[in-house]
C-alpha cells in the first residue's frame, strides 16, 4: 500500500515545476531504497544536489579481519578504547561479518557531512545528546535513542548535550549489552554502525 507524508511546503502535484519565494526554482530529487521499484522520498532542494565542492572516501575500519575459532565469549571493554574524533572518522570496528560490521565512537565533535554509499546505518547513543542533520530534516536524538539512516542519505551529528556523568565523553554501549536490541538485519547490503555522541 502506498502512503505518503508530507513535511515542509511541497507543490501540488509530483514532479512538476515548484518555484522558489525569489523567482528561481527547487531542485528535485527521487531518492529510492532500490532505485524506482521500491519505497522512495522526493525531496526539494534550495540547491542542486549534484552541486557538490568535494567528495572523499572514508577509510574503512580495518582490513585485518579473522575468524575466532572456536566461538568463545568475549568481554568488549569499550570503556577503555579511546576517546576522540567523530561519529565517522572516530570509528572503531568490534566485530564483523559479510552483513554486518558493529563498530564503536566515542565522539568529541561533529563530522562533517557524510554519506554511506554501501549500506544502512543503524546508530545507538548510549549518553549525551545530539541532533542528527539529514537531507530528510533534522533529528534531536539523547542517551537510549537508536536511529536508522538509510542507504545514501546524507547526514552529520551535531553534539548539543554533555554527557551526565563526570566522565567527559559518552560512550556506546559494549556488544553483549546492546545486542539483544538491536534488529536484525537480513539485506546483504545493510551495515549497522554504532556510534556515540559526546560532549567535548
């Protein structure tokens, strides 16, 4: 079935010409889960979508992966791992397999505008507070929030609440703690991220 919502001033009709208040004209964009066969969102731009300064590739975290045979419990002491950078390049991997990678930040300052072309994120804050920016609208997020950025949205996390504690960085949760409620994801492309947001 198909829905649709709304938000901010939209033209009447899909796909047609929608004037800006000075005389210039909205730039259109159709973006889809899978391209024009699935779920999608049209959004209207001020500026041009493809008019973009510079594009650079993140570094993924580690290239060094191995298999841990046997299966044994692990204690993850994220607590201990250290602090800086941002819900990007701040990035620590955890775990992964060919579907997912949990990966952990304990971040002190906004990233810049980022855009994950290979996979859906799924961010969990564990203290402090922020407001996640997208080409959707903005988002304020605290302490027990999970949010779920799809595929190709552009996005930035902005720190607005320190952390309660005396500690100056918030910290996401360790891996046994978090994934009971965490769901689960069974596209190959999806990639769930981990990440927290700190007060610096």
């Amino acid at each position: 079935m198909v829905y649709y919502r709304a938000a901010g001033e939209i033209p009447r009709k899909r796909h047609s010409r929608f004037p800006r208040p000075d005389g210039g004209l909205y730039a259109e964009e159709l973006m889809g889960e899978d391209g024009f066969s699935s779920s999608s969102s049209l959004l209207y731009h001020r500026h041009s979508p493809t008019a973009i300064v510079a594009a650079e590739p993140v570094d993924e975290a580690d290239p060094s992966l191995c298999d841990h045979r046997p299966l044994l419990p692990r204690h993850y002491r994220t607590h201990e791992l250290s602090a800086g950078g941002d819900a990007v390049t701040g990035r620590r991997l955890l775990l992964a397999n060919d579907d997912v990678r949990l990966l952990y930040a304990a971040v002190d300052r906004p990233n810049e505008l980022y855009r994950n072309a290979t996979g859906d994120e799924l961010l969990y804050i564990e203290d402090g507070g922020a407001v996640l920016e997208s080409v959707f609208g903005t988002l304020t997020v605290a302490a027990g929030d999970y949010m779920v950025i799809p595929r190709a949205t552009t996005y930035r996390l902005v720190i607005c609440r320190p952390r309660a504690s005396s500690s100056s960085t918030p910290r996401t949760p360790n891996a046994t703690s978090m994934a009971p409620r965490v769901p689960s994801w069974s596209k190959k492309r999806t990639r769930a991220c981990s990440s927290a947001i700190a007060a610096g």
